[in-house]
C-alpha cells in the first residue's frame, strides 16, 4: 500500500503521471464542508476492509491525478479524526499525514498543503457510517466507494470471527513447533508478533523497499532492525543477548537467526543456558524463544530464580524489531502479540530473592508451571513505542513475582 511520506514525493508521483486511482488509492480535490462530513466518513469506511490511503488535495480526471490543490490545513487533521470517532460505529485505525505545501503562500501565514490517511485493513470491519442517520456499511469496487451487500457484510463479519480466535492458539502453535529441549533446571520463554489479518506478502514488501540498495543485503537491514530494538530494551544485564546471535539465513519460511551451530531454526542441540533464537516468516510473524527464562540453582537447593531482566527484555526488543519491519513493509494495521514462560512453577524472583538472600520471607512462588499474556494493538508507532504493549505482556508477572510495596524494583525492569 503506497502513500506518499513527503511533499516531494507527492509532486514527483504527479509529475511521473503515477498519481492513479485504484481499489486502495482515491484522490479527493478538498475535504467535504462542514454540512457534507458523511462524504468523510463514507471515505474512510469504504477503505476500511482491504486498506487503503485517501489524498485530500488531489483533483482527478478519470481516476488520473490532474491537478494538485493544496488547501488551509489550520485544524483539519483534528477534523478528520473528529469525524470518524463520531460519526462511525467503532470508529477503525487510521493515520493522518499532513504534507506541507511551502510554494503556496497566504496572507495570514497559514499552512496549507494536502491530507494523506492512511487506512489500514481492519480486524473489525465492516465499520457503519452513523453521520446523519445514515447507518450504512461502504466498501470499494474499483475505483468506487459502494454500499455493502447483505452478502459482503456477511462475509466480512465471518472474517472478523475468525480475526477473533482466541489469540494463545498462535502462542501455542509457536510453542508446539518449538525445538527446544525441555531441560528441567531451566524455564523457557516464547514470543510471538504477526499481524491480525494474515499477509502472506508482507516480508516480500520489506524486501522490496530496500532493492534500490540490493535485494541481498536485507539480512543485514534485519540486522540494523534488531541493533536498534536492543537499544529499546528496559534493561541488558543478562545473557544469552541477540547481539550474540550470528548472520542471518535464509529458510523456507522466511528468515532466522540464532544461537545454534548453524545460526538455523533447530535448537535441539543447544544447551538450555545458550539457546536463543529470532525467526521471521513470510507473513510478517516474529517468534523468539529462549531455554534460560529461569534457573535452577543448586547452590540454594535447586531454588528456581526467575529471570525477570531477560523476560522484560526480549519481549521489549520482539516488538520493536516486528515494528521496524512494519514500518520497512509500510503495514499499519493491528498485531497480535503474545509471551509465555514454560516451567516456572514455585520460581521466585531473582531481582528480590537471588543468591545472597537467605530468607524467602514475603516471596511469593509463583503457583502454575506456565505464565502467558496475549495482546492486541498496532503497528502504527510500535517501532518507537514497544514499551506500551510489553507491559501489558510482561507486568504481571513482575508483580506477581516480586510482590506488593516492591515498585522500585518492578519500576527497574518495567517495560
């Protein structure tokens, strides 16, 4: 899904005669008057099943772009967000850009320029128009924004059910294909980002974004991806780190990094302490797994020691790498994410309750041998924001481990 990130980008698309519309791309002159804001909301709407970006600004023969019509934008991006939160039943995602337009003067010194929105395809479409009494579903055929057929609507509520499985069946599909070995002085910890609604082609489109520098080098561009996640990270004081991984390979299902002999996807023959490993999948899905979430020490009797910095720290990095690949695949739409901490019955905390404590007083040992989260958010700032949905993953099990009137230690390793 193409939009344009810049004023020059924009003029250069105008220019080159790509400026066409399509299923995902429609081109309005100016926004609707105060009267007309249902145009706005149908706009939208219509875009919101498969996804796709609305220019205001743009004039259009025939679907080409024949003119470009920069506009006041004094308060309009605010309007359009204002329009969709009140005049659309769940209103759906949506990011708009503001492209300042600085060749065009005006006397008062307002800015003026164009709107682009980008839609992302919605986990909960259809979305009903509710602007004047209108009550409608819209789609798109074509170049057309259409109102939904009973049929379309039955479908898309059939896409949404199934969008709503409950999100541990991925975390246990990611668990069931695991190669770790079960070591018993060992937790493991599993992660997982992907996006709602499958996309088979959304590696490929990373791909693409960086052919101008050569196909070949985009294991090196996941590397610059995971170099900038680790630095996202609340904490790096523990081990095994993704900046031990080596290169890089290429798999059929995608791409994978870890601490194995041969940086591949099997790690039945790592030891549990070392075992850490990065997969990315063609639909844009990113797993992690690590053998040491927990350890046994047989120094204090085989006392199961909770590695909270690590945790806390790989769920961060997870989501911030799946959000630069987002990004690098321009996806904006909902992901779904998930942690879980196998064999971690009667663990404490290491942070309050390591070695050189003596009394396990006020310890609260953890009471199931499984710990999981799952969660639902979006893509649209996750690269520079994972701290947000790693919290909903990762904090409870901080309190749950370290206990009440202990922040300062939670607040340590909080995402």
């Amino acid at each position: 899904m193409w939009w344009p990130e810049s004023i020059e980008e924009l003029r250069a698309a105008y220019a080159a005669g790509d400026l066409i519309e399509s299923q995902s791309l429609e081109f309005k002159r100016e926004l609707p008057g105060q009267r007309r804001s249902v145009d706005l909301a149908i706009d939208i709407c219509a875009m919101s099943p498969e996804g796709g970006v609305v220019i205001y600004g743009v004039s259009d023969d025939d679907g080409r772009a024949d003119e470009l019509r920069p506009f006041l934008l004094t308060d309009q991006r605010d309007r359009v967000y204002r329009i969709v939160r009140s005049g659309v039943s769940e209103a759906p995602d949506l990011v708009v850009h503001e492209l300042v337009d600085d060749e065009t003067e005006r006397a008062d010194g307002g800015r003026c320029g164009f709107l682009v929105v980008v839609v992302p395809a919605s986990a909960r479409a259809p979305h009903m128009v509710t602007v004047r009494g209108e009550s409608r579903y819209y789609g798109r055929n074509g170049t057309e924004n259409v109102p939904l057929g009973e049929g379309e609507v039955a479908r898309l509520y059939g896409r949404r059910e199934r969008v709503a499985v409950d999100l541990n069946e991925r975390l246990d599909a990611v668990i069931a294909e695991s190669s770790m070995a079960h070591y018993g002085v060992f937790a493991r910890l599993y992660f997982y980002a992907a996006p709602a609604l499958s996309d088979d082609g959304l590696l490929e489109r990373a791909r693409a974004a960086v052919a101008t520098v050569g196909r070949e080098r985009f294991p090196a561009i996941l590397s610059e991806h995971l170099a900038r996640a680790q630095a996202a990270a609340p904490s790096r004081g523990y081990a095994p780190k993704t900046d031990h991984l080596g290169g890089w390979v290429s798999t059929a299902g995608g791409y994978c990094v870890s601490t194995a002999a041969d940086h591949g996807p099997d790690l039945s023959t790592t030891d549990a302490d070392e075992a850490l490993k990065i997969e990315v999948h063609l639909d844009g899905t990113v797993v992690i797994e690590c053998g040491r979430a927990a350890y046994g020490d047989p120094s204090t009797g085989g006392r199961l020691y909770v590695f909270e910095q690590l945790i806390a720290g790989l769920v961060v990095q997870g989501l911030a790498f799946a959000g630069a690949l987002y990004d690098s695949a321009r996806y904006v739409g909902a992901v779904d994410s998930g942690v879980a901490v196998a064999g971690i019955k009667h663990a404490v905390s290491l942070e309050r309750f390591g070695p050189g404590v003596h009394s396990l007083r006020g310890a609260t040992p953890y009471n199931r041998d499984e710990y999981r989260r799952t969660h639902r958010g979006s893509a649209i700032g996750l690269a520079d924001d994972p701290r947000a949905p790693a919290a909903v993953l990762v904090n409870p099990l901080l309190r749950a481990l370290i206990g009440d009137g202990h922040e300062e230690v939670v607040d340590r390793f909080r995402p």
